[in-house]
C-alpha cells in the first residue's frame, strides 16, 4: 500500500524516548508490577490535601437499573463554580440516559464509588453524542474548564452485554450499524485532570477528548474485562483529536485493542510510566483518513512505557490512510 506523507504535513516527535520490553507475558529480569494489584503498591493513590471547596451529595442508586442521571446532573450543577461533587466509596451511581455536561467551570468530582452506565442497547443506540471521526457515539460528554475527577473509584461501561450484542462484527465494516459508546469523553475542555480512578468494561474505545487543551490523567487504571468468550473490541485506552496537551502518567492499562493512540491533530504530548498488557501499543493512529484534510501529531515525549504481550511494536505509526487526492 502506497501511503503519501508528504500530504499529510506529518511532524514526528521532537523528543522520543523510549525504554521498550517487548516479550511474552514476564520477561526475563523484569522487575516491573506484574498485576493491577502491584501496580496499585507501587503508586498508591494518595488524595490532594483536604480543601475548603463546597462539598455536593446525590442519592446512591439501590439496583443496578436505578437511574439517578438527573441527580447527578443537579449535583454537577450544584458543584459548579468552586464545588466538589462527593460519591463515596461502595455506592453505585447509575446512569440511564445521556448527559450534557459542557457547562463545567471550576468543578471537582471525588469518584470512589461507582458509576455504573445502564446496559440497555436499544436506549444508547437511539441516545447519544455523535463526533463524526470514525462514527464515534458517547453516553455523555464533558466540558468547560478547570475540572477534576479523582478518587479511587470507578467508571464502568458495562461492557458485557456490547461485548456479547457486538461479537462477529467489526467497526471497520462500513456496512456496520452497531454503533457502540465511548465510556469518557470530553470536547472543548480546558484544564481538565483525571486522577486515580480505574476505567472498566468500556464498549469500545475508553477515552475520547476532543478540541481540548491541557489534558492529564495520572495513576489511573484501564481494564476491559468479558466474562465469556466474546472478548471486547476496539477498547482503545486513550484517543484525541484536536488536543494541545495530553499528558498520562503512571498508568495500568489491560485491554485489546491501542493502548495510546493520539489521532489527527495532537500536539505536546507526555506519556510516562505506563504498563500496557495485551494492547496493540502507542500507535500515532489514522492520520490522514480523510480525503482533502491535513493532519498532524506534534511534539510527542514517550518515555519508560513497559508492553507486556504486545501485539505489535512498542512505537507505530500505524493506520496511515493512503490520502486520497
Ligand atoms: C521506569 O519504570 C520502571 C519500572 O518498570 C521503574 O523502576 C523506573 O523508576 C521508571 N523510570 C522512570 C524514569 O520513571
Ligand atoms: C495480560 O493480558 C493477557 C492476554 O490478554 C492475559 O492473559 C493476562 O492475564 C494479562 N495479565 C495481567 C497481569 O493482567
Ligand atoms: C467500603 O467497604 C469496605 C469493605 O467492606 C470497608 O472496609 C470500607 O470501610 C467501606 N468504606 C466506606 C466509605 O464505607
Ligand atoms: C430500554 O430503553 C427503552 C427506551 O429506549 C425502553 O423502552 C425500555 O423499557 C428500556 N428497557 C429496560 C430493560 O429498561
Ligand atoms: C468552549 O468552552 C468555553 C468555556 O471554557 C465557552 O466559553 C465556549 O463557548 C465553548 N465553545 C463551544 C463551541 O462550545
Ligand atoms: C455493504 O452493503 C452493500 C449494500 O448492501 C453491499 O453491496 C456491500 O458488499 C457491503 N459491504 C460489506 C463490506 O459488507
Ligand atoms: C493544566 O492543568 C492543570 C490541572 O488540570 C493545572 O494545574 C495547570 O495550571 C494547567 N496549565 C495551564 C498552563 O493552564
Ligand atoms: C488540523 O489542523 C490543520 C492545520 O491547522 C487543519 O487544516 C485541519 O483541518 C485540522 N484537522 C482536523 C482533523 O481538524
Ligand atoms: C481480561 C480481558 O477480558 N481482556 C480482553 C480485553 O480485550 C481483548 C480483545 O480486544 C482481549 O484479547 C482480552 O483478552
């Protein structure tokens, strides 16, 4: 295949630096965390030092189908403007129907219990967000400035049943229909900070920011989990578009598809300790895919990032659309 960069306006990374171990599941002489569990000992999550900020309570969800969407949304409103919304460690907050929260400033989220989306297919695939790059659909979509997630808690995309409505299809196939959510996605965010928290069961990929600036997460988890054979798909860990400052540091990721994957037109990237098992990477992905735009990946800094069964090479500039002229 015939790919044309010089269309493509292509800066590869200013700094690269990167420390590979490439190998089967524990290399000889690896002395890097082995489970999520080590993981968690060698970065313990400490919580930022207590702070004056109005504290925020919603009502928990009592069942797995307990919607308290229109809570939380109340409550993200509450906290706006110098507050902090509170969901405490073993409560499960259940989201049943998209939500718009783009008119954040100044808002932090303290996530040690659960948010847990609904798994009814048919309500997500006719309720959604639509970003055109790649048919992408989301369950809610975040932004504004200055916002902070963190905690020890969890976001859980209730992969399962996507995993199971999804098998034998392919996101590719531009016959297909099954259109499936990203679990965190974020447009038009300034100064957006995640922290601690663990990502799991996303239905396809986990994080998606667009035109954003200044975007970091540290310490967190990503994991995708089935429980039978039908193993999730496309559950990429992070990817961008129009982002100026994504930084990730010390981070656990197991799933399957890319690890990292900075798409068309991110810049001043920062990737530090993160430990990607079974993923297809960091992959520079899908520059290019549309005929007549140019795109770029500027300014990327890799460093200390440990692939345990990778399926391909630790650095790819993968998926290098052939420009249509
Ligand atoms: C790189 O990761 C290894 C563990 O895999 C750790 O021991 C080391 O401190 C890290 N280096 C830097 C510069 O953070
Ligand atoms: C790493 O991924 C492989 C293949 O997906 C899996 O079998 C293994 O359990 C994972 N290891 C850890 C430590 O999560
Ligand atoms: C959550 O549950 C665990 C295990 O039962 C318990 O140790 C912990 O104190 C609980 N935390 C809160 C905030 O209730
Ligand atoms: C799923 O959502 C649809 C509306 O989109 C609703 O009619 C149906 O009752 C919901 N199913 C469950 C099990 O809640
Ligand atoms: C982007 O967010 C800023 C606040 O951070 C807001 O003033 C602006 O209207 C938003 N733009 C769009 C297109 O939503
Ligand atoms: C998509 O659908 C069209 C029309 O039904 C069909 O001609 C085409 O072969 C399909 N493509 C794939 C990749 O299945
Ligand atoms: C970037 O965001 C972090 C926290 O989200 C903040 O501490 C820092 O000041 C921001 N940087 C700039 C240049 O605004
Ligand atoms: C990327 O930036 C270039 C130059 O600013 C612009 O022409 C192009 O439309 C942008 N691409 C996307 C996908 O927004
Ligand atoms: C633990 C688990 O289920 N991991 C799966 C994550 O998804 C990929 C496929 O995308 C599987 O290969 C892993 O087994």
């Amino acid at each position: 295949m015939l790919f044309k960069f010089s269309t493509l306006n292509f800066v590869a990374s200013a700094v690269l630096a990167v420390l590979p171990i490439v190998a089967s599941e524990f290399p000889h002489g690896y002395q890097g965390p082995k489970s999520v569990g080590q993981f968690r000992n060698w970065h313990p999550y400490n919580y930022p030092a207590p702070n004056f900020r109005k504290k925020v309570y919603i009502r928990a969800s009592k069942s797995e189908t307990d919607d308290i969407s229109a809570d939380f949304y109340a409550g993200l409103k509450e906290a706006n403007h110098g507050g902090t919304l509170v969901l405490p460690a073993n409560k499960t907050f259940v989201i049943g129907k998209k939500l718009d929260l783009t008119f954040l400033d100044d808002v932090e989220v303290q996530l040690d219990g659960k948010i847990l989306f609904t798994n009814n297919i048919t309500y997500w695939q006719n309720n959604y967000f639509y970003h055109p790059f790649q048919k992408s659909i989301t369950f809610w979509k975040w932004g504004g400035k200055d916002i902070k997630i963190f905690g020890r808690g969890t976001l859980d995309g209730n992969g399962q049943a996507w995993y199971d409505g999804f098998a034998g299809l392919e996101v590719l196939d531009p016959n297909n229909t099954y259109y499936r959510p990203i679990l965190f996605y974020a447009e038009n965010a300034t100064n957006l900070y995640i922290e601690g928290i663990r990502f799991q069961g996303s239905p396809i990929w986990t994080n998606f920011i667009v035109t954003s600036k200044n975007v970091t997460y540290d310490n967190v988890i990503i994991e995708n989990l089935s429980t039978n054979q039908n193993l999730p798909k496309n559950t990429d860990g992070w990817d961008s578009y129009n982002v100026d400052g994504l930084t990730v540091t010390n981070a656990w990721i197991n799933i399957g598809d890319d690890c990292f994957s900075p798409k068309p037109n991110t810049s001043n990237i920062f990737v530090q300790n993160m430990y990607c098992n079974g993923t297809h990477g960091v992959s520079m992905g899908s520059i290019g895919q549309y005929p007549g735009v140019k795109d770029y990946i500027e300014n990327a800094y890799i460093q200390n990032v440990t692939m345990l069964n990778g399926q391909v090479s630790i650095l790819s500039f993968t998926k290098l659309f052939p420009a249509a002229t």
